[in-house]
C-alpha cells in the first residue's frame, strides 16, 4: 500500500469527496440521496475526514458531534456515518486503515463515547459493539377481548380535538417547540440537552397542538417510502414533547398522526418517544395498543464504542453523586473495568472521586456499562454474582425513564 494521510477535509475538498461517496453508495448525481449529502459535506466540510494517497482522496468518513444526557450531566458523543472508499481502491486494507485512523482521532479529541450504523463483522474489529435500539411500537389494530380487532380509523376520532391541530410553521412555532422539548426532556436520561428547530413548514406530517393562542405539544413523524423494514415502518414518528405537567395535548396529538397513518394503510408506526414507564398511560390512552421496545440486530445496525470509560464517568460525576447523596448511600469503593480500562468510584459520603480501580473491581463489557448508564435496566442484569458493591452500583445506576433516538 502507498503512503497515505489522515486529515480534516477542506473547503476546495468538497467536490472530490461528494465524488467519492457518490462512487462508494451508487448515489446517481441529482438524486436525493446525492443532494443531501453535497448540502451536507458543504455545511459541515470540516467534520468529515478524509484518506489521501497519492494526492487523491480515496476513502472518507463523516464524524458529527452530538451530546447526551444522563441526567443533569451531559456526555460528548461522536457519530461516525458516511464511511467510504472509492470503488477503485476497495480491497486495499484502505477501509481498515481509514476506520484505525479514525478511532485514534476521536480518542486524540477526548469523545468518551462513539456510535455508528453499520456491519458487526467489519466494525467490531475496532472497538464497535452491537447496541439495541429503542422504541414505542404503536399497533394501528388493537385486539380485543373478543378476538376481533379495533377499527383504528374511527376508535382514534376525535374531531372536537382535530380542530386544534395543525401543521408545524417554523416562522411561528419553533420557539414554543424548543421550549416544549426542554421542558418534557429535561433531566431525562438519553434525550439531548436541547434540540433546535427548523424553520420548515407545510408538512401534514409535522404537527402542533394550539390551544388559547399557544403551542401545547408536538409531534414529527414522516411518511416513508418502501421497502418497509424493522426500522422503517410505512410512518415513523422521530418526536413529540408537551408540558409534562399536561399530557392532554399530547395523547390528542399522538391520536391525531395515528389515525392518519392507519389513514395512510400503515399497520404499525415506530416512534422515538420515551421508554418510560410513567408516560405508558399516555401512550396506552392515544393509540389502539403499544409495544415498549429495546431491538437488537445481529448482523449489524446500531453499535456503541466505550472510547474512555474513564472520561465517560468523570462526565457524569455529578450526576452520580446526587443520586448517591439522594439514595443516602452509605461510604464504599467500586471499581469498573471495561475493555482492559479499570477506573474507580470511592464514595465518602458527600463527595464522589473517579480514580485508579483498586481492589475487586467489576468486569463489564461496553454493552453492559452502557446499559447500566442509560438505566436501561436493572444493575443485578448487568453484574454477575453476589457482591458487596452492587448496592453502589444500584444506587448510582438507577432504572430510567430513558428517551431514544441519540444512543440508536
């Protein structure tokens, strides 16, 4: 293989490195997969990296940064997308080197926490694991007891309702969305800290709840072309936020875009709405019936990277030591070790330290610290064996009501 380089790409890259993907994907010039990604690769040149040989660019990846929440606390996650070599240099070694190259980099800038969408057999080579997705599965045909099935056309009708939705303007609503996301978001596990919106409008799929002259919820969904798989049903839902001290305007809402995909023939509608236990009387109270849904792929899909265990708990120290002092948790020392990384947590009753792991320490492997940090379920699922410590872990890893969508 001829020397090659690593770096940033550059304003006068754009063109060979939309040449390049174009090549790579089967992305005709002037279709809409083609447009998106000039739009995109000329918005944000300088966060896709690009291989080099001989002068020429031969291979390129897309790396945004994107916070999570835990809590009050947020992590820095890089999501890698967009990995290509052109089809003229494939079979080289130039993916491997690329995705090396890569993983250094987001190591060099301090992510603690990598994800990408893609194959398991290619992408677990460097530190990649599979990771499930989450969901709200809303059947558009609810059983009955009877064994028959709802009507979801007529059962989801409320027109005293209807007449308070419309379609999302962004000129006069996007204000009013934001602080709706923040407010039904904030402290929740999983969801971003904030979320900016567009200035879009006209989608019949996009649409808000007005009551007494003000926006009282949201939801966003799309209708989308086939084939439909297990994670493109004929409409998604990718958000939707209220006053949570008023889910009324939620539940219409919902209703309201359910019935229109049952509308639309839809069967189902995959939604990136909470797993929380606390809004499933909503979701059960807007919709013929729903499934709470954690889903793995085999072959591949979501995968996570633990790239610092040591930078992820320093991240979310603060939120661990409220919920220790909160949980009255008495003094104990824990040490976690993932991917040959052992790090510890000495908690002396006020005050959490993340230090060197001393001792007996917990051996977990990024699926299962990943899980225990989204509280996605309980610790004792997590750690093997009768241990001292677990009542710790408990303690700083609760159960969550988790929102999806940024960790898959």
């Amino acid at each position: 293989m001829s020397e090659i380089a690593f770096r940033r790409a550059m304003v006068g890259d754009v063109e060979e490195v939309l040449r390049v993907m174009a090549q790579a994907f089967g992305r005709a010039p002037g279709s809409e997969k083609y447009e998106r990604d000039k739009e995109r690769i000329t918005r944000e040149t300088d966060a896709h990296w690009v291989l080099v040989r001989a002068g020429e660019i031969v291979g390129a990846a897309h790396v945004r940064r994107e916070e999570i929440q835990v809590g009050q606390a947020v992590v820095a996650k890089a999501d890698v997308g967009e990995v290509c070599i052109a089809p003229s240099c494939q079979g080289e070694g130039l993916g491997t080197a690329l995705m090396k190259m890569v993983v250094g980099q987001l190591k060099a800038d301090g992510y603690p926490l990598s994800r990408l969408g893609g194959y398991r057999r290619f992408y677990e080579r460097f530190g990649w694991v599979p990771f499930p997705r989450g969901y709200i599965d809303f059947a558009l045909r609810g059983l009955t007891s009877r064994g028959g099935f709802t009507d979801p056309v007529s059962y989801l009708d409320r027109p005293e309702e209807d007449a308070r939705i419309r379609a999302y303007d962004g000129c006069r609503d996007a204000a009013a969305c934001e602080a709706l996301y923040a407010a039904f978001n904030a402290g929740r596990t999983g969801a971003e800290p904030a979320r900016a919106f567009g200035a879009g409008a006209g989608n019949p799929w996009r649409v808000v709840y007005e009551e007494g002259g003000a926006v009282r919820a949201y939801v966003f969904a799309s209708q989308n072309a086939p084939p439909y798989t297990r994670f493109s049903s004929a409409v998604s839902i990718s958000d939707g936020a209220c006053d949570p001290g008023d889910t009324r305007p939620l539940r219409a809402t919902l209703r309201y875009v359910l019935r229109q995909a049952a509308i639309a023939g839809a069967e189902s509608v995959r939604a990136r709405l909470p797993l929380d236990p606390s809004l499933y009387d909503l979701y059960r109270d807007s919709s013929c019936g729903f499934v709470p849904s954690l889903w793995q792929s085999s072959e591949g899909g979501n995968m996570l990277q633990v790239l610092s265990l040591r930078g992820l708990l320093e991240a979310i120290a603060p939120e661990l030591t409220e919920r220790l002092r909160t949980a009255k948790q008495g003094t104990g020392e824990v040490g976690l070790r993932v991917r040959g990384e052992t790090v510890g947590l000495a908690w002396d009753g006020g005050r959490l330290t993340v230090g060197e792991g001393k001792g007996d320490w917990v051996a977990l492997g990024q699926d299962g610290v990943m899980k225990m940090v989204l509280g996605l379920v309980p610790v004792e699922q997590v750690v093997e064996g009768e241990r001292e410590d677990v009542a710790m872990l408990r303690a700083a890893f609760p159960v969550q009501g988790t929102a999806t969508g940024v960790w898959g």
